[in-house]
C-alpha cells in the first residue's frame, strides 16, 4: 500500500513528537520538511557549488567515499557511482567513478 505524502507526514510527526515527547512539531512543519527533502534529492548539483559528502573509509581505496550517486558529464551521458576525495603524495584529488573508472568531465551529481 503507498502512503501518500500527507499519510507519511502524519506518521512522521507521531514517531518524532513520541520519541522526543514535548518537543512538537506541526503538521505543515513535518510535511514541508518532507517536501524539501523530496525536492532537494531530485534536483542536480553543479561541482562547481558542491561536491558530495565523503565518509566511508576502507584499505580498498586511498580518501574517503561519498554513498552510491547520479552524476552526468558535460555531454550530458548519465552514470551511477561514487565519490572519492583525498589527498595522495600532497596532491588533493575529487573523482567520480563508474564501475571503478574515473568519469571525466562531471558538471552536475545528485542522490537518488
């Protein structure tokens, strides 16, 4: 069964003023939140305003990596992947990957 927005909303605002119990919030807050949220992930990033958050470290790969992504070239050809970023020998470096081959020429990315 899909919940509507106003069902999920309704839901949310009843776990969250439960578990914190008078910290309430209204209805329109839980819902506007959740539309912020919704919009916010459908929306591209230019690498020029954002990079995506790296956290996830491993002996595997050298920095950190952000979780799995959308990003698009400059051609506009769309990829699923990750983000790394860090610094090797003093030289920072900010790489999209696809199936572990760095993708040149990102201009937008996005969480899905």
């Amino acid at each position: 069964m899909v919940n509507t927005i106003e069902e999920q909303a309704k839901a949310f605002l009843k776990k969250r003023n439960h578990q914190r119990g008078s910290m309430l919030i209204t209805i329109n807050e839980a819902l506007n939140g959740l539309i912020d949220f919704a919009k916010s992930t459908q929306e591209w990033i230019s690498v020029e305003t954002e990079y995506p958050l790296t956290f996830e470290s491993s002996p595997d790969w050298d920095g950190l990596r952000s979780e799995e992504i959308a990003f698009k070239d400059c051609d506009g050809k769309k990829y699923f992947g990750n983000f790394y970023s860090g610094t090797i020998d003093g030289f920072e470096f900010n790489d999209f990957t696809d199936s572990n081959f760095i993708v040149q020429d990102v201009t937008h990315w996005r969480y899905f």
